[in-house]
C-alpha cells in the first residue's frame, strides 16, 4: 500500500502555468485576513452583510481530526496535486489515492478544487480520476437543484461562519467592499453548495484547502485556511501535518523558498490561535469567579 509519504510531483514542466491557473479563483478575493485584516471602514456600509448574518463565534472544543490517518494523508496529497500539479502527476497521485481513499472522498476533494484552483483544473482532474478509477459519474446530485438557492445561502452562512470564526464578521465587510457581487458567490456558492456539502467532514475539507492554497501558492488564503481548518475541528497537529504532506507531495515545483515560508506562517498562526485560546479561558475564569450582583434592598425582608 501506497502512503502519503511516497507521493512527490516530480514534473516541473508545468508548474508556471500550473500556479497561474491556480489564482483566478472564488477564493483568492478573501483578502486582508488574519494579522493584517482591517475593516476598511468604522461606519456601516450600504453593501455590508447584514447584523442577522452574524454569528458568535468560540473556537471547537473537540478536535474532529487529531492527527493524520493514511487515508487523510493521502487525500490532502491529492488535493495538493490536483491543484498545482502536472497531470502526469495528477494521475499518478490518483492512481495511488485508489486503494487508500474512499472515492466519494476523492470526488469531493475534485469539486472543491474549482474554488482554489479554476473550473479547467477541477474538469481535467476529474476526468484523470474517472479513467484511473473506472468509476461512473453518479447518476444524480442533491445540489443541481436550482429550488434550493434558500437551503445553500443558509448553510453557506453557516459554513463560512464555522471556518472564520471570529474573523467572520470582518471577512463579510472586507468581500463587500472589493465587491457585492463576490461576497453574495462567496457565501452561497463557495460555502453553501460546495464546501458545506455533508459528504465529506469540513475539518477535512479545511485540511484539503491548506493543501491547495500551499499548491498554488497562495498565501492570503493560506493564513485564512489555517485558522479555518483549527476553527472547524482540526488539531494543530493535523494542521501541522497537512502543510508538511503538501510541501512533499509538490516537491521542487514550489521552489526553495514556500517550504520555509509556511512553515513560519503556520507557525504564527499557531500562536495566535494558542494566545486567543488563553484569552477566552481566562475571561471564561473571571466570570465563574465574579460575585453574584447584591439582593436588593427592598426584597431582603419584610417586617
């Protein structure tokens, strides 16, 4: 049996392209997140989301994915492929991917990769997949359904919610602000019909996306992406492991200095994420602790 560990891109030939197709995507509007994230604005704006939209936010309490199991190894090397990778890569990886990963895995790791990595990427590596595979194209799909847009604009809210966290609220302005039009596929699109499919668990999801945005080399969305994957369930282990199996399965296609820079990232969003955790602990203690506010006068007693 094949391993994650043993998955490297080892066709340079295509990486330029590769890396250009990888950054017209939905994705890649989620801009000035993580340290450097700002409103752009005090005041409230016209094309703001709305206060209804807004949700609180706490980190997971129980981590989903603890650490990597050869089938989440391998299905993180594959989106990382996938999305940055030569196709005598992709269908190598696929080929290896066979025996380890469900296929509903598989196929939802490809629909997601048009998100981060262009419709064409997503088109071929499906195709690769269905000739590796021999699997046939499900007759049906509960989300081509043009009815449910209500159903997906509610489980996008949800969905980008969970992986922002508290960054949510801020990211909404922010989308608006480069354009409506982005923020309303952001939600409903990107979040609803496509990464809050059940299929698949979004700490899983989120694990795959660090791979792709690590592929593509897309940097922005990585800090975002990190945070969002220990946002939805996934430990900083795992975290820390699917940026290392990306880093491998691309090999020298990122060239000498992403490995080193995502690690350094991935290492300052650990702290942060560390440091807020501590923060909300011990608010959460002073609370416990504060007295109970006085009785009043009038209802100590009567006569």
């Amino acid at each position: 049996m094949t391993s994650y560990r043993e998955v490297t891109s080892e066709d340079p030939e295509s990486a330029t392209a590769a890396r250009g197709n990888a950054v017209a995507t939905l994705d890649g509007a989620h801009d000035r997140l993580g340290d450097e994230a700002a409103p752009r604005s005090s005041g409230s704006r016209p094309d703001a989301p709305s206060v209804d939209e807004t949700m609180s936010h706490l980190p997971a309490a129980d981590p989903i994915v603890t650490s990597l199991d050869d089938e989440t190894s391998m299905l993180v090397a594959v989106a990382a492929v996938i999305s940055g990778g030569s196709e005598s890569a992709q269908r190598r990886v696929l080929r290896q991917a066979l025996p380890i990963v469900r296929a509903a895995w598989v196929e939802e790791v490809i629909l997601q990769t048009y998100l981060f990595a262009g419709f064409p990427r997503a088109l071929n590596a499906m195709r690769l997949w269905r000739a590796v595979s021999g699997l046939p194209a499900p007759g049906n799909d509960q989300d081509t359904d043009a009815n449910s847009y209500a159903d997906w604009r509610e489980r996008g809210l949800e969905t980008c919610s969970a992986v922002y966290g508290h960054f949510y609220d801020r990211l909404r302005v922010n989308i608006a602000a480069l354009h409506p039009a982005l923020d309303g596929w952001m939600v409903t699109e990107g979040y609803g019909i496509v990464l809050g499919r059940p299929v698949l668990d979004l700490a899983r999801r989120e694990l795959c996306v660090v791979a792709a945005c690590v592929a593509s080399q897309q940097d922005r969305q990585l800090h975002s992406h990190l945070h969002g994957a220990l946002h939805v369930g996934a430990a900083p282990g795992a975290v820390a492991e699917a940026v290392e199996v990306a880093i491998r399965a691309m090999g020298i296609v990122l060239g000498d200095d992403a490995p080193r820079r995502y690690r350094q990232l991935w290492n300052k969003v650990l702290v942060r994420h560390q440091t807020r955790l501590a923060e909300l602990a011990s608010a959460s203690a002073q609370t416990a602790v504060e007295p109970a506010p006085a009785a009043s006068s009038s209802a100590s007693s009567s006569s």
